[in-house]
C-alpha cells in the first residue's frame, strides 16, 4: 500500500544514475483494480516511507495554508533494481491529500508481481473519509514498463472541479471524483516507499526527484522554494525496531533536487533540504576552511589558525567580519547567503624569566594590551650562597643591558616582543647581580641571624629602615 507519511526522521550520499534519455511514448490503460483488499492496519507489516514535504512560508503538511489543484514532480527511472524479497513493493511518486480525508498519487514502482518487477507506472487513491484511518481499500491502476534507465518522467496530478486526474508525462492514466476540488490547507509531497513488507533490508534506490510544483486556485504553477524531509512511514506501519534504513538528502546547492531512498542518513521530520545558500569565507592570512553551500537552518563552524610571521611575532584570529560587521563568534546560522572574512590582530610573545621562584605572565599578548607579570616568592636560600648562610631579595625586573624596573610585580604595554629576567641581590654583596650599571648602594646586609639595620620593600625593591611600616616610595604596608 502507498500512502501519505505520518511520522518524521530524513538524510545523505551521493548516487550515480546512467545519462538522461529522451522519454519514450508508452501505451496507458485506465483499467482500475483493487489490488489491496485488507484494511490499513500493521497486521505486523511496514510502510518505510521517506520524502519531501512542500512547504510555504505558512508551514507544511496539513499547515502549507495555500489551497491546491494540483502537483507534480520529475522523477528520474532507475532500472533495474534489485528485488530481495519477492514480497516488495518500492515505490516513488508524488501525492496529495484533501480536506474531506481523501487521497491519490501517481508514480512508479518496482514490484515482482506487476510486469515482472520492471519499471512500471501506476495511480492510487482513497476515497474520502477513508485515508486517515486507511480503510476501503486503497483502489487505482498499474500501468506499463516505462524507462529506460536515467529517463526523467514527469508525474502529475490536477482537479477539474471535484474530479482529480493523474497524469504521466502529461498523458492522462486515470480519474476519479474525491469530492473536494482543492487541497485545503494541505501541501503536495512526493516519496520514495517500500510498501507492505515484512523486513526491513529492502534496497530502496535511492532515486532522484526535482522540480516539485503546486497549482493554485487560478490554475497556475508554482515552483517550490523551500522543501522539508518527510519522514518515516505510512498509515497503519507498524514501527521498526532496529536503525531507520532510509533516508532522504539534497544535492548541494540546487533547489528542489533530491534523493531518497536506501543509504542515506535519516533526518528529522521537517529538517530542511532545500533552499541552499553559499557561505563565501575569505582570510588574508593562511588557508581557511567553510566555503560551500549549506541549507536552510543549518550551522557553520569557523576556525582559523594562527600564522607564526617570526618565532616572537604571530597572527591571531580575532573575529569574523560578516555584512562590515564584526563578531566574535565561531558559528553562524545560515539563512541567506553570507560572505565572512576573517579579522586578525598582531600578537607578540612575552618571554619571563627567573633564577628562583615561579614566574608568571609568560605568553602572547595582543599588540597594545597590557600585561602583568610577577615572580614568588621574593627570597630565597636556594644556591651555594644559601647553602653558605646568605639569603637572595628579588628586587626588580631587567629586560635589556639599560632597562631596569624595580619590585617584584609590574605592568606595562606590549609593543614588541620582550623578554624580562628577574633581579635578584644576595646578602653577601652589596650591588645587585648584573646590574652594574644602576646607581643603587645596598648596605648593612648581614648573615642570616644576624640583625639588619634596614630592609627592602618587597614591591618595589626600595631599601627602608627596618622599623618602617610601609614603603615611602610605592606604599606598599609592610
């Protein structure tokens, strides 16, 4: 049985189908069989179901809003396909429900009771008031081989009053009065089915559509902009347990071209697979990955490397400029076609150093930021010196032969690279390791044990007398 999908899950991968052919002249019949006599319940069977849903800019399904009389869709012929149970029935078509519960589609199938499980044409309705519930039996017409592979047929439906028709390559197959004469609030579908079966290994295609359209009230026809994933069985399937097996994906950047069928990740009913939009990602520095087309709705992920310019010196991403704009994000919804550019600044390494203690603030800074760097704690008895009794003071900071700045924490902007080492005085000279050059007098350091007539700051380095409870240079409360 083929019938409109209920539930929701679509999907990915990509199909080579033989060239397109010239369609063929076929011969149609109109005869009507029933070829299903049971009602529409599970009765422990599958209708496996996958699609695409129309959708305007009111909603889908039963919400589209835009009343029809008609639909169609180009579906592309894959002939043969494998049979693997002699019980299958695979199907792709386009359909439409009306408001007073009726339906009919029209499309082909593969199945081995009907002309041997070649391609063939057929048409399919319900009577009103019989689609919801699936019960009447579901009535229509197999019709005869059409192909050859890679052929692209057109198949379509349209209301003359009450009176719906179905069309194959614009050749009457058959009609039949579902007394409404448009579709209410309903959108037209189109999908790929594996009907009434016991299991779940059927190979579905995938098989390749495009080109669904609606006629409206006046009898004009619609290109669809947009189309969501349709999703996954039909009235009165039972549920399977294991993974979903079929699936519905896009062709990257073109509208309204699909697949569906086997081997495809399963999307969420309504999960978009047209429109498309490009993202044009662009960077001065590097190479950076994004550019592309993505559907509607979907998330792009930007990431940019920094771009070493020297050992010291590099380019850091800093944001992405989109419409002159910048922003610090990483991901962008994609709802129109967006150009990124990647926004860099200069950073520099800054380099600290000590003989004793644990330093902190190395790293890389921004050109123009400030940073902050410090060392602890500020004396120390490691060495030979302390082993000998003398204790080393951490006085200030030296970032060249001629630059000094005293205490043990220090801020400054960064406009180059920089590396600072930590001064540090022992008790048992009375200048400064290293720092000849600086006109500081250190006297009356003694042995440990021994009383000291002075001390330092532990901020700034400044020499005080030792019964000074704060420092007269940087203020520092000792």
């Amino acid at each position: 049985m083929k019938l409109h999908a209920i539930l929701g899950i679509a999907c990915l991968v990509t199909v080579v189908l033989v060239g397109s052919a010239a369609p063929t002249s076929f011969a149609v019949t109109h005869d009507s069989v029933d070829r299903y006599s049971t009602a529409g319940t599970g009765n422990g069977l599958y209708w496996f179901q996958v699609g695409v849903l129309a959708e305007s800019d009111l909603g889908y399904a039963d919400q589209f809003g835009i009343p029809t009389t008609g639909a169609r869709v180009d579906i592309r012929i894959l002939s043969p396909q494998p049979i693997t149970h002699n019980d299958v029935d695979l199907s792709y078509w386009v359909g439409i429900n009306t408001p007073n519960d009726a339906f009919i589609q029209v499309g082909y199938e593969v199945d081995p009771r009907v002309n041997g499980g070649r391609t063939s044409w057929f048409w399919e309705y319900f009577l009103p008031g019989t689609a919801t519930e699936g019960t009447g039996g579901f009535l229509g017409a197999d019709g005869d081989v059409i192909g050859p592979n890679g052929t692209w047929v057109t198949f379509s439906l349209t209301a003359s009053g009450t009176v719906w028709s179905a069309f194959v390559n614009q050749e009457r197959v058959g009609s039949i009065d579902l007394q409404a004469s448009n579709t209410g609030t309903n959108g037209p579908f189109a999908s790929a089915e594996v009907a009434e079966v016991r299991e779940a290994d059927n190979v579905l295609g995938p098989v390749e559509f495009r080109n669904l359209q609606y006629r409206d009230a006046s009898s004009e026809w619609h290109t669809l902009n947009a189309g969501v994933a349709n999703c996954c069985y039909s009235v009165g399937s039972d549920t399977y347990g294991g993974t979903y097996p079929y699936g519905v994906e896009g062709i990257p950047g073109e509208n309204n071209h699909w697949l569906a069928g086997s081997g495809l990740p399963t999307l969420k009913n309504g999960a978009y697979i047209w429109p498309w939009y490009h993202v044009s990602v662009f960077s001065s520095y590097g190479t950076v990955a994004g550019t592309g087309y993505y559907v509607r709705g979907s998330s792009v992920h930007l990431e940019a490397a920094d771009v070493n310019l020297s050992s010291n010196t590099r380019m850091s991403l800093a944001g992405w400029y989109l419409n002159g704009v910048l922003s610090k994000d990483l991901y962008f919804s994609v709802n129109e076609d967006l150009n990124l550019t990647a926004s860099y600044q200069e950073q520099f390494l800054v380099t600290v150093t000590s003989e004793y203690g644990r330093t902190v603030g190395s790293g890389w800074y921004a050109k123009g930021s400030e940073a902050a760097i410090s060392v602890s704690p500020t004396f120390t008895t490691e060495g030979m010196l302390g082993a000998n009794g003398f204790d080393s003071i951490m006085i200030g900071w030296t970032g060249g032969s001629s630059w000094f700045s005293p205490g043990n924490r220090i801020s400054f902007t960064v406009t180059s690279p920089v590396t600072l080492n930590a001064v540090w005085f022992d008790s048992s000279l009375a200048l400064p390791i290293g720092i000849a050059c600086c006109a500081i007098a250190i006297i009356g350091l003694k042995r440990r044990g021994e009383q000291s007539s002075f001390q330092f700051c532990l901020r700034c380095g400044m020499k005080i007398p030792r019964d000074s409870s704060f420092c007269p240079e940087c203020g520092e409360q000792i």
